[in-house]
C-alpha cells in the first residue's frame, strides 16, 4: 500500500473496529476520525466492501511486517534454532497484545467475522492466512521439526489461540515470561531436545567353548 491517504485511510478504519466494533466503520467516521474533507473515504473505498477489504490489506501488511523479524534461524543449529524461534515470537505476541498493535489484533479478530458473512473478503482474509502458514513451516523446519508441513499450522493456531484467549477470552494478559514459556513448552513438546544415553551398554552374556552331545563309553563287539 504505497500511497499516504490509503494508509491513512485504512490506519484510522482499524482504530475505528477496535474502538467501535463493525457498526462503527463507515466511510463519514473515517473522515471526521482522520480530519479528511468529507468523502476523502469513498473516494478510496467507494463501497463498504471496497472499505473493508482495504483496511484488511493494510492489516495484513502490518502483520507481516512484524513476523518479519523471525525469520533470522537460517544456518544455526536446531536447538539455537528453537530457541531463537522462543524469543522471537514471544516477543511478537507481546507486541500483538499491548499498545497500537492490540487495536490492530481486535480490528482483525472483527474483519474474521465479516469474512465468514463476505466471500469477497474471505478470499483475502484466507490468501493471508496461507502466506503466515508458509512462512510457520519454514520457521518450524529451521527450528528442527521433524513435520514442518503439520508442525507449521499448528504454530498459528497455537499462537491464535494464545492471543484470542488474552484478548477476547476469560484468560489473563500473559507477560513477556509466560510467553516465552509458552512458546517454548510447545517446540519442546513437538521435537524434544535429544538426550544422551547415560545408561551403561549391556553386555552380551559370555559364551563358554560349545560342547558336544554327550556319548556314552564306546563298547566293541561282543563276545559269546
């Protein structure tokens, strides 16, 4: 989204969902909440489809501006690996939790509902979901997964759910700690870091020399 007034446009339409839901986004709010002249919005958008669909580019092209950073695993090991994995997208679900980006992770939580209601926005809403679905398997096969193909998804939706339960669910707001936690107990529950053999190798019970079977005393022949 290269140019300003689009920018601006769909900026304010994400401020406007997290604050006042799907009903409050119209093209007269978006002007009066980004001090445009009155139709700067439609003249972008002109319908509330055409709306929609523009702040939902926009979000996704925040969001992936911010998983951007997990993508520095390349040629380490698998254990630094994971454990950089850890670090990174705790620190990213942090970010989506608190400050301007909890606004944005609401907004999209709402434009998610739309999309089941919208096939033209649902097609956008599920081209983004396969591009972080790509990008989790990558990050999964780096990390040492043994399946990045199962392992990735199932990173989305484990941090999904993470994000919708601090959000939107009855759980706490996690820290920065619990994240890291979290994270970390779910790579470790998929590959578990290999342990060394400590126990002492069995020996092979001694074999004594073979025997034969057993004869008795040789007799010879026989006398009358």
């Amino acid at each position: 989204m290269t140019s300003p007034r689009a920018r601006l446009v769909a900026d304010t339409a994400i401020a406007l969902l997290a604050e006042r839901g799907m009903r409050g986004l119209t093209h007269r709010a978006v002007d009066a909440a980004a001090g445009l002249p009155p139709g700067s919005a439609s003249n972008l958008a002109r319908t509330r489809a055409a709306l929609l669909e523009l702040t939902l580019t926009r979000l996704t092209e925040l969001e992936r501006g911010q998983f951007a950073d997990l993508d520095g695993t390349d040629g380490a090991s698998p254990g630094a690996s994971r454990d950089a994995l850890a670090d990174g997208l705790a620190r990213v679900l942090h970010a989506q939790l608190t400050g301007d980006r909890r606004r944005a992770t609401l907004a999209r939580y709402e434009l998610a509902l739309e999309a089941t209601r919208r096939p033209e926005l649902r097609v956008i809403y599920d081209e983004a979901g396969r591009g972080f679905r790509r990008a989790a398997c990558a990050l999964m096969a780096a990390a040492g997964s043994p399946d990045p193909a199962a392992h990735g998804p199932r990173l989305v939706a484990f941090a999904e759910g993470l994000m919708f339960d601090a959000i939107a669910g009855a759980g706490p707001e996690p820290g920065p700690g619990e994240l890291r936690a979290a994270v970390a107990g779910y790579l470790a529950g998929v590959q578990p870091r290999a342990r060394p053999d400590t126990a002492p190798a069995r020996r092979a019970p001694r074999k004594g020399p073979q025997k034969g079977p057993r004869r008795g005393p040789r007799r010879g022949p026989q006398k009358g």
